[in-house]
C-alpha cells in the first residue's frame, strides 16, 4: 500500500465482458463519491452466446467512462447490474482498489453476485479469496457470472476531479493542479 490515494481508475479495454451473466443490463459503476454508467444501448449478446459485453468504443466521449478517486485504500469500485422491470440492481461485482499498483494496465477477472443482501458484498471486503458458505448474511451469496477487462489506477489528480471542489481547501488544491498543467510544470 505505497501508492497514492487519489486518482482516477480508468478501462484499458476496447469491452467489458460479462461472462456467463445472461441479462441485457445498464451497468452503473460507483467509488467514493463518483458514479458513471453504461447504457443497456452499449450491451451486446456475445457471439459464443455466453453472456454480454459493453462496448467501450473510445470514439464516442460518452463511454469514456472514468471514476475519480478520493480514498483508494477505503473504496471499492462497485458494478452494479440493472435489468429492466427490476427496480433494484440484480447483480454486483466489486473490485478493491488497493490492489491495483499506480499507472499500471491490470488484467481484471472477478465474479458478479447475487445475493439477499447486496450491501454486505458491497460494503464489506468480500473477495472469492476471503469468502465462505457461512458467512453470517452472506449465506445465500451466488456466483452468476464474471466480469473481465483491463483497467488502471491512475495516481493523482486530473480534470476528473473537479467535481469534488467542495470547499477552499479542495479549491485551492484543484487551481494550483490547473496552474502547474498551464505553466508545463505537470503533464
């Protein structure tokens, strides 16, 4: 954990897949204070028939879809999964951040949920390494698919992070990041 605790976690891949999940859904992807989300328009019937993917094509700024940062080391990045006529997410998948090293292109693999009681998945550090049958609440806990895509930790900040100017010290932190880009000082 020596890395930085603000950035943005960005995709790397052209898609995400949805392996063995079988629903045409909007995914809805949150960390500490940021959300961004994926049309069910962008989901595709996979052509071996084993699930979905999303298309990130890079062409369209709208699927640019990146999550600014504000504590690494507490925040997961959270999928949510909404099918239609279902007013709560069916599935979720969770990936902590602390796993990912600064600026660094990581092959992601982790399985989508589906449970009673989303927020103990959601909220606690439930991985497939750390998870049993008989975990208090969690005892209904399934397996229904796996999420694959590559993605980054990018460290520090950048543009992404204005939304996050609440008050004057976070204000000032964001003009002297936007001086130092104007002046050539940073990249």
């Amino acid at each position: 954990m020596l890395g930085w605790d603000v950035g943005t976690f960005e995709f790397c891949s052209d898609r995400i897949l949805a392996l063995n999940y079988n629903h045409h859904a909007k995914l809805k992807m949150r960390t500490g204070g940021s959300v961004g989300k994926i049309g069910r328009t962008q989901c595709q019937k996979l052509a071996e028939d084993d699930g979905y993917y999303y298309d990130l094509n890079r062409k369209e700024e709208k699927n640019n879809v990146r999550l600014p940062v504000k504590y690494r080391y507490r925040s997961p990045v959270v999928f949510e999964f909404h099918i239609a006529g279902k007013r709560s997410a069916d599935a979720y998948a969770v990936i902590w951040l602390q796993h990912l090293i600064d600026n660094e292109e990581t092959p992601i693999n982790v399985p989508i949920w589906r449970c009673a009681h989303p927020d103990r998945v959601t909220q606690n550090y439930v991985t497939e390494a750390n998870w049993t049958p008989d975990m208090p609440g969690l005892e209904d806990l399934k397996e229904v698919g796996r999420l694959q895509f590559r993605g980054r930790f990018k460290a520090g900040i950048d543009e992404s992070h204005e939304h996050f100017v609440t008050d004057n010290d976070t204000r000032e932190t964001f003009e002297t990041w936007e001086a130092c880009l104007a002046e050539g000082v940073r990249t």
